[in-house]
C-alpha cells in the first residue's frame, strides 16, 4: 500500500506577508475495524424518516466518535482532544480505504 506524499507546511516564521495563515499536520492511526464494529457503525450512522411525500436521512457525528475511540491507536498534533469532526473525517477515510481494498480484491 502506498501513501501520497505529504509536504512539509511551512511554518509561522516562514510565511510571508501574501500567507493568508499557516497549516499544521495532523495524524491519526486507526486500526481497522471488525465487520461487527462496521456493521454497528452503519446503523448507527444515519437514520431515514419517511414522510408522505420525502424521505429525510439524518447524519449523527456521535458513532463516528465512538468509533474513533474503539479504532484509535495514537494521534499527533492536537494540543488537547481529537474535535468529534476530525473523528468523524478520520472514521470516513478509514471506510474509504476499506471499500478501495474491497474493489481491489474483487478485481
């Protein structure tokens, strides 16, 4: 598996006048979870309420927090907690990476 790679932001004292700000990296590292823990994930998720004439599909963050905290390993750059957000984006790109090695193996 190969990763793209990552450049260095630059750093408060490297910016000019013209930065509009400075980036930090972050990094998480997540183990995979087990089909239980997706399975559970994906009810969790979302709900659908049908009315008589749409359907709503509600998102909630908290599952992806949770499962953040099951999957979590060890992260960088955070001065306090992981934000449930960043849990939430860091949750998506494991179960993106998932269903990318799903399509690998299937071909």
């Amino acid at each position: 598996m190969t990763y793209p790679e990552i450049k260095e932001p630059k750093q408060r004292d490297q910016l000019s006048d013209r930065d509009e700000g400075f980036r930090t990296r972050v990094v998480h590292v997540l183990r995979m979870p087990t089909a239980k823990e997706m399975q559970d994930y994906e009810r969790a998720s979302t709900s659908v309420v049908a009315a008589r004439r749409s359907i709503e599909t509600r998102a909630f963050l908290e599952p992806s927090g949770a499962l953040y905290d099951k999957l979590h390993i060890s992260h960088d750059g955070y001065t306090g907690a992981v934000p449930i957000v960043h849990k939430s984006a860091a949750v998506s790109e494991v179960i993106a990476q998932l269903a990318i090695e799903a399509d690998e193996d299937s071909e």
